[in-house]
C-alpha cells in the first residue's frame, strides 16, 4: 500500500475529488492535512459524507501528520492526502517529509495571485516556496483534473513574473 496522490487544494474534498481523481488513483482513504480543520469534527462529518462509498476520510494536523510520517510513512493505507494551501505543504517539507511528487490544483484567487496554469493561481511566497520544494528533488506540477494535461513547475513557471 502506498500514498497514491499529494493534492494541494484550497477545496480539499469536493467533486473533482470524489468524481475524478480517487477513482483515478485507486485511493481507499483521503487524508485532509489542516491545523483548523482537524480540530473541526462538523466538517469533518461533512467531507466524510461527501466521500464515495467505501472511503475514508481522516483529518489531521500538520505536526501531527509530520510525527506519524517519520513513524510510518502512512505505509497502511492507499491514501490520497489533501493540503489545503502552500504554506501547510511547506511547513510539512520543512518538517522532514518527503514525497515523490506533489500536485498543484486550485489555490483560489485573490489581487495579488496570478493565474500560472489554467486556473490555477501562484502569488510570489506560493512560487518561492513551491520553488525551493522542487529544487530539493520532490517533482512539483500542476494538474487540474485527470482528463486534461499536467505541466512541470519548472516549465510554467519560466515564463512567470511576479512584482
């Protein structure tokens, strides 16, 4: 068993999720990595309804998913982790983990966001982040749905400028 997919997405668990990608991947659970949210048991409730038959959904906090990864590596599930914002995927990298790849969807919009791929939106402290991750050997892109194109980070990003 084995992590199928690092998703960082404002959205977390929502249609895409639950009518695309775990299928796709084949994930038995989808693990949500938020400080707010894991001290949440209402939305909790509601992504695991949300959830498709047969999967679980689990919600916990940044420092604690760092612990049990040095411990396991979440080796006991075929999971889908979810992490809601760049700075959550960048506090766990900080904090020593590790993956082999992690995907950029939706990031949400603001004025001082730019649109990099499709929708999918960067300000400067996401790209200088995501940046220093993929430098270190941990494959970051971008890829909206299953069924359109994924790109590198380092291939949209050449073109990118941010003031």
């Amino acid at each position: 068993m084995a992590i199928k997919l690092v998703r960082v997405d404002f959205r977390l668990v929502h249609g895409q999720i639950v009518t695309k990608w775990i299928h796709t991947i084949k994930a038995d659970t989808i693990l949500v990595v938020n400080d707010k949210l894991a001290n949440d048991p209402f939305m909790l409730s509601v992504y695991q309804m949300s959830a498709p038959l047969g999967t679980k959904v689990n919600v916990v906090a940044v420092d604690d998913f760092i612990k049990h990864w040095h411990e396991t590596k979440y080796d006991e599930t075929n999971c889908m982790i979810l992490i809601k914002n760049v700075d959550d995927v960048y506090r766990i990298y900080k904090g020593g983990v590790s993956f082999d790849a992690i995907q950029i969807g939706g990031l949400g919009g603001s004025a001082s966001r730019k649109a990099v791929f499709g929708p999918i939106t960067l300000d400067k402290t996401d790209a200088d982040r995501l940046q220093e991750i993929n430098d270190s050997g941990q494959r970051v892109y971008f890829h909206q749905v299953p069924e359109d194109g994924s790109a590198e980070f380092n291939s949209v990003m050449k073109g990118i400028h941010f003031d």
